[in-house]
C-alpha cells in the first residue's frame, strides 16, 4: 500500500512515456516511483460501463480509480515494469 504520509519531497519519480498518440495537453502517462517500485499512471476516467464492470470482480475502495490506457501504452508499461523490478525496495 502507498503510503500517504509521504512527503512530496520523498516522491522520487522516474517519467517512462506518455501516449504516443495523445496531445500534449492530455496525455495517459507512466512514471516509476524509484523509491517503493511502484508505477503510477495517468489514464482516462474509466467509463460507468467500464467501472460497473470491474465492480463484478471487487469494490473500488476510496482513495482508487479504474482508469483506462491505451493499447499504444503498452511499451511504455513494459518498460516501466522493467525499471520497477530494478530498484532497490525489494
């Protein structure tokens, strides 16, 4: 679990991609937190279908989203995948 008490000075991110195929201006992006190895997305809102859905599967608890990201994104996950397993948390 991430831990919120973190101050935002402690936030080590390490930028992997944006969408390739998105703007500037609203881009589904992928960072990796290089101190706890965890990644952290900017997606699109998921829509009600979507969410109504995934609810099938578990509650969403407060303080989480579901979001979508693009197919295009894969790589750039992959890849951030590839930087958490590097670091030193584990």
């Amino acid at each position: 679990m991430w831990n919120s008490e973190r101050s935002e000075i402690d936030v080590a991110l390490v930028f992997i991609a944006k969408d390739p195929n998105s703007d500037d201006d609203n881009c589904p992006t992928v960072w990796v937190d290089d101190q706890s190895g965890q990644l952290v997305v900017q997606g699109w809102d998921a829509d009600a279908v979507t969410v109504e859905r995934c609810l099938k599967d578990g509650p969403v608890p407060e303080g989480e989203s579901v979001v979508r990201l693009p197919a295009s994104m894969i790589k750039a996950i992959r890849e951030a995948c590839d930087v958490a397993e590097r670091t030193d948390v584990r």
